[in-house]
C-alpha cells in the first residue's frame, strides 16, 4: 500500500476519522487514472458517478454560460471533488478541467458502496464528512454572492 496516498487521504476533511483498514480498502478498491493537460475529469450536465481526489496536479473548476467557459476555482494536489453527485444522484453542476497533467484517485459508487458494507459507521461518517464538505463549499459561495450583490447595491440598507 502506498503509505503516501494513505497520508493524504488521512488528511482530507472527507476521510477525517476514518481507520486506516477503510482508507486501505478504499486505495484497493479505487482506480487510479491520470488526464492530460486540456483533459476533462467531467463535463457540466454529466451523470455523476464518483468522486476524485486529485494527486498530483492542477485543474480547474468551470462553468458555461452563454457559450463562455468561466473558472470558479482552481483546485490543487490534495483536493478533492465531484462528491455533490454521490450525495443527492444529480448531474455534475460544473466541469473539471486538468490545466497539467494531473494523477488522481477515483472513488466509484461501488467503491463507497463497498465500505457501506463492510461497516456502515465508517461509511456513515463518510456520508457526513461529504455533507460537511459540501456546505463548507455553499457557505463561502453564500459569502461570495451576498458581497458581490452589496457591492453592486443590489440590497437597501436597514438602518440601525
């Protein structure tokens, strides 16, 4: 077992409190893929599958909107992403574009499925650590929104 995908993943808030023997299986069980420069992981709209705990490497994270391709963020070795599709079965709501040649864990249903399985506390506590993830995500794009829309001076101001 590769002791340092095992410390990486010990260090991610999704797999934050999960033993060691669940990371292993999850390292056994998951595919391990690399994408080129220019390379999509996935397409806004696909159906998602998986998730991906990006390496090595650089990608970003991007949307269409009147025919335009626009970066929302850029993630880096360590992140992890497209888990929003294991939680509530929808469509990716964004790409994800690799801007270097980036090596990445892919986490499939099965794969989740499997630890749900083997120990359903493990899995729950995963299932958690994805919501968290995710609302840690809408919070801070909630943020981002609120500032953008009072900056424009889209809100009244209530006086005090």
């Amino acid at each position: 077992m590769c002791q340092s995908r095992l410390s990486m993943l010990q260090n991610m808030p999704i797999f934050g409190g999960i033993r060691e023997d669940i990371l292993e299986f999850i390292l056994k069980t998951a595919e391990m893929i690399t994408i080129s420069a220019g390379e999509y992981f996935f397409h806004e709209h696909d159906a998602g599958n998986s998730l991906f705990v990006l390496e090595q490497g650089r990608a970003a994270v991007t949307k269409l909107w009147k025919n335009r391709e626009y970066v929302l963020t850029e993630l880096h070795d360590g992140d992890c992403f497209g888990e929003m599709a294991l939680i509530d079965l929808g469509p990716r709501t964004a790409s994800v574009v690799a801007l270097n040649v980036c090596t990445a864990i892919k986490l499939s249903c099965g794969t989740i499925f499997g630890i749900y399985k083997k120990d359903i506390e493990q899995f729950t506590m995963i299932q958690m650590n994805m919501g968290r993830e995710v609302s840690r995500r809408l919070r801070k794009m909630d943020e981002q929104s609120f500032q953008a829309r009072v900056e424009a001076n889209e809100f009244p101001l209530r006086p005090l």
